[in-house]
C-alpha cells in the first residue's frame, strides 16, 4: 500500500476530525486551518477516495448501553492465516474490533462485548472453534483516546 503525501492542511483536517468528526462541520475546520469550507470539503473527499480517512465511528459507551463486559482476546493464529480468521472474528456475535499484530507469538487481538460472563464464555468458545488459540483474556476497564499529534494540532491551533 503506497502511502498518501499529506500538507499541512491535510494535517489539520484530521486532527480536528480526530478530536470531533460530529461537531466539526467543514466551516468550523476551515477557520481553525485557515482555508475556505469548500476547500475543507474537497480535501475530505480526497482524503476518503485515497483511503487516508477510512470512516466516522462513534465512541460508545458500551456499559451505559447495557453491555457490562468488554474484553480483548489474545490470540495465537497462523500467521499464513491471520488475515482469514481476522476477517471470520467478524462474523462471531459481540466482535466489535480485531487487531492483526506483526510481531510476536500473539498475533490477533480480538475485541468483544457482552451483557455477562455467559456472553463472554460463548466469543471464547467461538473463537476456539474457528481454531484461534486463546493465549489470554483482558476485560476492559475503561478507555481514553485522543487525536495523533503528528496531524496538524500546531495547523489547527494557529
């Protein structure tokens, strides 16, 4: 995959998107990086058909929505197969994210939700019968995420 020659408008659009792609709007980000709106617009349609921006996703509080239990299964895959069963996690009920690692004996994170420990125990089984060796579980405590700082902050904080 080539990579994407990015300036520093560029940069700016996606830390502000970072920050807050609802609230946002391309007039709000073209004051902050100091170009029209329209230009906003059209450097985010750019950055999507070039696949730099790959979708908006919400951050959800899983345990206020009433699931109590999030968890990351460490597995062990093959690595000629990681890509396959990465793309089978998917299909188990309660997969929300799977990470492919390069390195290491673990190399696939899979990430769940469930309302209790049964719902937990049911990914695990169906993990195991894709044939993922679990080498670990890790429930999730809490979460804080915050925008790369290699994008733009100093564009966007001028």
């Amino acid at each position: 995959m080539s990579s994407f020659e990015l300036d520093d408008v560029d940069r700016g659009i996606l830390h502000l998107l970072q920050e807050d792609a609802r609230d946002n709007s391309p007039a709000t980000i073209a004051e902050e990086v100091g170009v029209a709106p329209n230009t906003v617009r059209n450097r985010i349609e750019r950055l999507e058909e070039h696949g730099v921006i790959e979708g908006y996703h919400p951050q959800i509080d899983y345990e206020r929505a009433g699931y109590q239990l999030r968890v990351i299964f460490v597995c062990t895959v093959p690595i000629s197969e990681r890509r396959t069963f990465a793309d089978e996690a998917f299909d188990i009920d309660g997969v929300v994210r799977v990470v492919e690692v390069l390195s290491g004996r673990e190399n696939l994170a899979v990430e769940a939700v469930a309302e209790d420990s049964d719902g937990v125990t049911g990914i695990a089984s169906d993990l195991e019968d894709l044939g993922c060796e679990i080498a670990d579980e890790w429930f999730v405590k809490n979460e804080r995420v915050q925008p790369f700082d290699h994008f733009g902050i100093d564009v966007a904080d001028e």
